[in-house]
C-alpha cells in the first residue's frame, strides 16, 4: 500500500482503478495519488473520445488522454501540450 502524494491517505487501488476505468493506458501504478485527489474526465478526449486525465492544480480539462499525447508526440515529434488549438467553438 502506498499513501497518497497529495492527502497522504493510504490509495485504496480498487477505487482508484474504477476511477481510472475510462483512461487509455493508465492505471493506478502510474499515480501516487488516491481516487479523491484524482480528476478523470470521460469523454473528453478529441483523438479517441477515451477519458482524460486533469492533472492536479488545473482548472482546464485537457483535450487529449495521455496515450493520444503520447502518440502525437511519437507522430509528429512535438509535444501538442494538454490541449487542441484546432478545436474552437
Ligand atoms: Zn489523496
Ligand atoms: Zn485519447
């Protein structure tokens, strides 16, 4: 068991991992954090409408989860950031 790097709970990996449930690729042994210091949005990925994953202090949701950051980077060699310029309402 490992405590929470934010709250220093104790991270119940059950939760967590449902909490995770809607993220490509992540799962709990990727967070230091418990499920109520964690914000996963669902849907909201632009690339493959997976969740995605608001890192903490944020108040923007980002528009890629991290395995479409990921892959962008890999694609396109540069870092797109957490967000899509070319989504515009
Ligand atoms: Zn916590
Ligand atoms: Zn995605």
């Amino acid at each position: 068991m490992k405590p929470c790097h934010s709250c220093q709970a104790v991270i119940d990996e059950y939760i967590l991992d449902k909490k995770l449930e809607v993220l490509r690729d992540l799962t709990v042994d990727d967070f230091n954090l418990c499920a109520d210091c964690t914000t996963v949005v669902a849907d909201a990925c632009v690339e493959c409408g997976g969740g995605v994953y608001v890192p903490r202090g944020e108040t923007t949701v980002p528009d890629y989860c991290p395995a479409c950051r990921a892959d962008l980077i890999r694609r396109t060699g540069t870092d797109p950031g957490w967000t899509c310029d070319a989504v515009s309402t």
